[in-house]
C-alpha cells in the first residue's frame, strides 16, 4: 500500500502548530524577569526547535516580537475596537478606546514593565515598540479627528495629538495607578484628565451632594 500523500493542508497545519509553539514560547520568555536575554536562541530552546527554524518563520527577532505584540493584542482587550469606532459620540468613542487601554496594560502589565527596562538599549526591541506605539498614534488620531468635527478642544491643533497620546501610554497609567491600584482602575480618573484637556464638558448625571441637612417644610 502506498502511503498516503502528505497535503498542503496538512503541510500548512503543521507549519501554523510550530509557529504558534514558536511564538507561545516567545511570549513566556518575556515574563521572565531576564528579558534582556531574550534571542531567538532563547527562543528555539524553549520551544524545542533549532534557531534556523524559528529564523525561516520569522526572519529576525524583530519579525518575531512584531507578530508576538500583534498576538497579544489580538488575545486581549483590543478585541473590542471594532465597537469603539462604531460609537456616533465622538467623546464615547475616545473614553472607550481609554477603557480599552486600561484594561490591555492590567492584563500585560508585568511584560510592558520589563520591557520598558530595555528601551533605548536593544534595537529589535525599540523597532517592535516603534511600529507598535505608532499604530496607537494612528488610532487616536483618528479618534481625535472624528472629535473635533463635534468639539473644540483647548488644545493647539499642531500639539493635540501628542499630548493626548502621553497621556494614553503606559507609563502614564501605570504612574497613576502606583503598586496599589491596576491601569484599569485609573481609567475614570485618565477620561476625566481627557476631558479636561480637550475641553469636552462631563454631561453625565452627578449624584446631588448629600448636605445632612433636613428639608425645609413649606406652610
């Protein structure tokens, strides 16, 4: 008997199985404390392949913390954008793009700290930050071009967008929320300071301050 031909798609599986161990291993690697130590030798180790494997599928370790960040993306928080865009209020849309951020740096807090320790001195790593932090730019701005058709913001057009996105980056809510507290617990807190520097009024319903007092009767 002759044995069965070995598919495409079954050549194809077998190739998404090893990229999904490649790219598993990856991501365990990373929350590890020593994450300067982070290779695509380390990673071929883990994974239980040889370095030119993990090399034909991803090209560099650059290629691999690209695709590694979109898959952390894709599993988290960032799963709910497509309901953000479709928001009419253009204010709505923003905060819920905060809410979404919030929750993204609680879930992967740990790594983007460890990250932050390497910037600056590990080039794959700043280049996959780069492209990363400019695919957040490109979101709020977009969100911000959508707000100012409906609002005017105290904000100079020209120092509008940075601004914003300092104030939506990690570092920012992580120094918000302190070692008590998560990025999602400061999200009220960043919407308002968004508020603030947009100049967009909070419309939402206030409880009426509770005075102690007894209501005057009328005769």
């Amino acid at each position: 008997m002759t044995p069965r031909p070995y598919t495409h798609g079954e050549r194809q599986r077998t190739v998404d199985a090893g990229r999904d161990r490649i790219l598993q291993a990856a991501l365990e690697l990373l929350q590890i404390d020593n994450i300067a130590a982070f290779s695509l030798d380390a990673v071929a180790r883990r994974a239980g392949m040889t370095r030119m494997t993990v090399y034909n599928q991803f090209g560099s370790k650059a290629g691999l913390l690209e695709e590694l960040f979109d898959l952390i993306v894709e599993r988290g928080a960032f799963r709910d954008m497509p309901t953000v865009f479709t928001q009419s209020d253009a204010m709505a849309a923003l905060e819920g793009f905060v809410a979404i951020l919030g929750r993204f740096y609680t879930e992967n807090r740990p790594v983007l700290t460890r990250m932050r320790t390497v910037a600056g001195t590990d080039p794959d790593f700043d280049e996959a930050m780069r492209q990363r932090h400019e695919r957040r730019r490109h979101a709020i701005g977009a969100l911000l071009e959508r707000l100012r058709k409906q609002h005017k913001p105290v904000i100079a057009a020209a120092e509008l967008l940075n601004t914003v996105d300092v104030l939506l980056g990690f570092n920012t809510f992580d120094a918000l929320a302190g070692p008590a507290r998560t990025p999602s617990d400061v999200v009220p807190l960043v919407q308002q300071m968004l508020r603030g520097v947009l100049g967009v009024e909070d419309k939402r319903k206030r409880s009426p301050r509770k005075t102690g007092r007894k209501p005057r009767r009328t005769r």
